[in-house]
C-alpha cells in the first residue's frame, strides 16, 4: 500500500479505491438518500412554518382590535401595534413580562380585580365570550374601558400550549351602535330623518296635541321638473341639488319641527304645534319663496320649483296615516293645477280619486304605451 493511500472495504462507495487521500484531508463520506431527503423535508417544513408565522404577525398587525398572546405560565409572547396602544406597553417591554402587568383588569363596577379572559381560556380549555365592564389599567394607570375575548392555543396534538386574547375600546363600540342607530332614523343623503323617525315623531306630535289641543300641520312636498335636471346633469348633480333643498328647508324650521326626505325629490314637513291653520300656509309661502331662488350646483345655475300639500289636525284628519294621505293628495292637487304653488287639502279632493303611479322595477304588468304619462 502507498503511503497516503486509503482504501475502502468493499460494500463502501465513498470514494473510487484508486483516488489518493492527500495528507490533511479526511476521507469523504457519502450522505445517504434517505437521510438527504429528511434533511430537505425538515428544511421545507421549517421554511414553511416560518412564512406561516410571518403571515400570521402581518395579518395581526393589520386588524383594528388588539391582540395578545400568553403561554401556561401567564407571560406574554406576542402583541400587535394596537394593543401597544391600548396598553401603553411596547412589544420590547410586553414580552416575557407577566399578563397581570401587561394587561391588568378590574371590574368597571366593583373595581376589584377581575381575571384576564387569557387565564380562563387555558384553564377551562374553551373560547371565553364577550366580557363587558372590563376597565383596563394601563402602563401610565390611567383606565380604559374595553371589551375582550379569549381563546385557548393548541399544538399539532390538540394540548393546550396559551392562549390568544383579543380586546378594543368600548368607547368606540358605543360610537358605532349610536352610529348604527342613527343611520337606521335619518336618510344616508341627505341626513334628514327618515319615514321611520317622522312616523314615531308623528304619532307622538298627536298625543300631545289631542291632550293640549293645538293644531299639527303636514306640509308634502315634492319638486316639480326635478327628473329632467337628473337626466340631463347627471345624478352627482342632482344629488348636490337634494341635499342643497334639504338644507335650505332645515333653515325655514323650527327647533320643534321636523323636515323628512320621504323619497326620491319628495319631503314631508312635520309642524308639531301650531295655533291656525294659517300657521302652516305662512310656512309654505316661505318656503316657495326660499327654496325657488337659483341654485349654483358643480358649476352648473338652476332653479327648481315645488308643489306643497297641506293637511291639517284635527280638521282633514285624526290619525297620522289619513294625515299623510291627505297631505299627499293636496300636493297632488296643487301640481295638477299648475305647480310652484301650495294647496289645504278639502274633503272634495276625495271625491275624485287620484292614484298616483310610478313606474317601479318588478311591475307584474309592463305598462302600454298608452299607459305612460311623463310627469315633469
């Protein structure tokens, strides 16, 4: 054998049996496929799990509530930006420290300390609700009122390794519900109230008028050649012109009155306590005055004018839905009998019946052409 020279047993292929060992330089070992392949497995696994972490945090981040993590021992391992805020800890200071630091609660009523959602999470093994009345203290102790939930964190065999907890303002959740309330009232366009609002203002206008007894007027109003404006300008434009109508007629009213976008370029007008009738004529001259001046709309000068029906309690009717009606039919009258005008509804309106149609999606009937009628 030469000196240097190594040789393998047979069985092995390392190296050929020829190729020298120089001195310095250990022999070279074959990596068997099956241990390679476990190695690439394992990488690809590692490499998964890391984006699948990455997206996680990102995705976390980017939420409006905030959220924090906890493992068995009650220290927190994760908090995203919002919960920085909320808390007044940075991540930097947050992980590794004890919840009951990081995140203490008391009750908003008792002020005694209450237990994190986290701590029952993992004890109970289930997601915890919706707490209400949590008053969290933050890191300079000032107290923020916030609702928050939990929920447990299990590993690959379903055992309980923390938990996750996820809390917001309270503040803003009231803000919402009062925003949700109000939207459900009020008219998305115009910010007038709705049908919904004028009807409960209504009913409540009676009471109080057959117990004071004082009149209550309805004024409809609806504006004339309205359509032709949205078809020619557009609906950008014709929406400014609604909105401008409606500011103008809030301007005409009292504190106590109400102003309703009933639809479409028709309002309804609710005075809630007047003395005469001729109380709610003066208010429909004013108006026709007000609201016939021009317009300046996108750069764009109109003038629109307006049909006003009047109706009266208790002397065209007792009930707030015969009130609504008959205003309606004495708007139709004035804009039957040449517009830009205003009309008391009389019992003899009635007696010829004057059914407004429109044309809606999901008639049963197509309308003939002898049907249509184009009301400007």
């Amino acid at each position: 054998m030469l000196e240097g020279t190594a040789w393998t047993p047979l069985g092995s292929a390392a190296f050929p049996a020829e190729q020298p060992l120089r001195q310095g330089h250990p022999p070279r070992t074959e990596v068997l496929p099956e241990r390679t392949a476990t190695r690439t497995s394992r990488r690809c696994l590692a490499a998964a799990l890391e984006a699948e972490k990455r997206w996680a945090r990102a995705a976390l981040g980017a939420i409006g509530d905030a959220v924090l993590t906890i493992d068995l021992r009650g220290t927190v391992t994760y908090m995203n930006r919002v919960a920085e805020t909320l808390t007044g800890w940075s991540q930097r200071e947050a992980i590794g420290a004890p919840l009951s630091r990081v995140f203490p609660l008391v009750d908003g009523k008792t002020h005694r300390t209450a237990i994190t959602p986290g701590r029952r999470a993992i004890e109970e093994n289930r997601a915890v609700g919706l707490a209400l009345d949590g008053v969290l203290v933050r890191q300079d102790g000032s107290k923020l009122a916030i609702e928050d939930s939990a929920a447990p964190i299990h590993d690959r065999e379903g055992r309980v390794t923390g938990a996750v907890i996820v809390f917001h303002d309270a503040s803003q959740s009231q803000v919402m519900l009062e925003r949700m309330a109000h939207l459900a009232q009020h008219d998305a366009l115009t910010g007038l109230p709705n049908r919904a609002l004028l009807t409960e203002r209504l009913s409540r206008a009676l009471g109080l008028a057959r117990r004071h007894r004082h009149l209550v007027a309805l004024l409809y109003l609806d504006l004339d050649a309205f359509k032709p404006i949205n078809d020619s300008f557009g609906h950008a434009v014709g929406d400014s012109l609604l909105q401008a109508v409606a500011s103008r007629v809030q301007e005409c009213m009292r504190d106590i009155d109400t102003v309703c976008r009933q639809g479409g370029d028709e309002f309804v007008i609710l005075l809630a306590e007047i003395r005469r009738p001729e109380d709610a004529t003066r208010v429909a001259e004013k108006l026709l005055a007000v609201l016939g001046r021009p317009y300046c709309i996108h750069g764009n000068q109109l003038l629109v004018t307006l049909s006003i029906g009047i109706s009266l309690y208790p002397d065209d009717a007792d009930d707030a839905d015969a009130l609504m009606h008959n205003a309606d039919t004495a708007m139709y009258h004035a804009k039957r009998n040449g517009r830009n005008g205003h009309h008391c509804f009389t019992a003899e309106m009635n007696t010829r019946f004057l059914q407004r149609r429109r044309t809606e999606p999901g008639l049963h009937h197509p309308l003939q052409p002898s049907q249509l009628v184009l009301d400007f």
